[in-house]
C-alpha cells in the first residue's frame, strides 16, 4: 500500500478539521446570543378579596440585537405559573357574615368567585436593556392569563402586556439578576426577582 492510499482517510477529515474552529466559533456567538432564566414573582389582582399568588418564572431569550452603545434588544418567553395560590378571603354579605371563603374584609372591588387565586401567564415580550453592569430594562408585548377567576377570565384572556425593572450583570457574560414589574393584563400585575444566565 503506497503512503498516498494510507493518508488519504487523514486527507478527506482535513475539510472537516480545519472547519471545526469556525463551528466552534458559531456555537459561541449562538451561545451568547441565547439566555435562559429563573425567578419568582408575587402576582396580585385588582379585586380586594384576593391574596397574592407567588408564582415560578421561566424565561428564555435570543438578542436580537446585541450589546452595543445604546444597549441590547431581546425577544422573550415568560411561562409563569403559581406554586403558592392567593387566599380568597370571600365576599361579606349584608348581616355581617362571609360568603364563599373564610375571614371579613371591607370589599370595594370582590370577586364573587369562591376559589383561591391561581394563575398560568404566558408572555412574547421584546426587552430592552441599557448598556452597563447596572441597568434599566423595558419590556412590551403579548401575554396570555389563565386563571382560577372567572371575573378576571371574563375581562380577556390576552392582551397587550408592558412592563420595567432595574438589573446588575455579574460581568462580560449574560448572567444578571433582575428585579420587575409587569402589568400582565386589565386585572393582573407582577413584582418579581429573576435570575438570567
């Protein structure tokens, strides 16, 4: 067997070696332009009779644009579902008693529902972030509520979605924590402190 015929299997992966460093390099900018996250977050209504819900954030984000002068532009998925649901503390009825749940409250806005508050947020937001290791950030989008009340599902499930906090880059890399506020739809708002990687 001549030395040519025993090289040409090194031969034939040369290609594919040499094209390994700009793969690798690809995966990095993928890498980069990706991030995922965890969080918590206190979801509350604007009916009187309701506790808050805590709820279990996950989100996941590609830079559309990436960190330049001005800052960064992400779209975002926010899946947000409660882990702990809001107590429902009833309506009181005219001889001073509580219908529905258990407790008195002076109700200005009740929700005559009996169950306790739950909720399932589904959220596409585009998210700003300005430059710096502390930054503000913007969100807007669409979100989609599911929830254990049926006043609140009767106001719309979906809608236009806003939403602002403040956050501190732990470096160069994506990894940040961050604290926000989002009103999810007419009758929902969040307050929440997330961690992105």
């Amino acid at each position: 067997m001549s030395r040519i015929s025993a090289l040409r299997p090194a031969l034939l992966l040369l290609p594919l070696l040499t094209a390994l460093p700009a793969q690798a390099q690809v995966a990095r900018q993928f890498s980069s332009a990706t991030y995922t996250g965890l969080g918590g977050s206190q979801v509350s209504t604007d009916y009187d009779n309701l506790k808050d819900a805590i709820n279990l954030d996950a989100i996941g984000g590609f830079r559309i644009i990436p960190n330049q002068k001005w800052g960064s532009l992400a779209a975002e998925l926010n899946i947000s579902i409660s882990v702990s649901p809001g107590k429902n503390e009833g309506v009181p009825s005219s001889t001073g008693g509580v219908i529905g749940g258990g407790g008195t409250t002076d109700c200005g806005k009740c929700t005559s529902d009996p169950d306790d508050f739950a909720s399932q947020n589904f959220s596409l937001l585009a998210t700003y972030r300005t430059p710096g290791r502390f930054y503000g950030l913007g969100q807007a989008g669409y979100s989609l509520s599911l929830t254990s009340i049926d006043e609140i599902e009767e106001h719309g499930r979906g809608g236009f979605s806003y939403g602002g906090g403040i956050g501190f880059r732990f470096g160069q890399e994506t990894a940040a924590v961050e604290v926000l506020y989002q009103q999810v739809s007419e009758d929902l708002q969040t307050i929440g402190i997330r961690l992105i990687y």
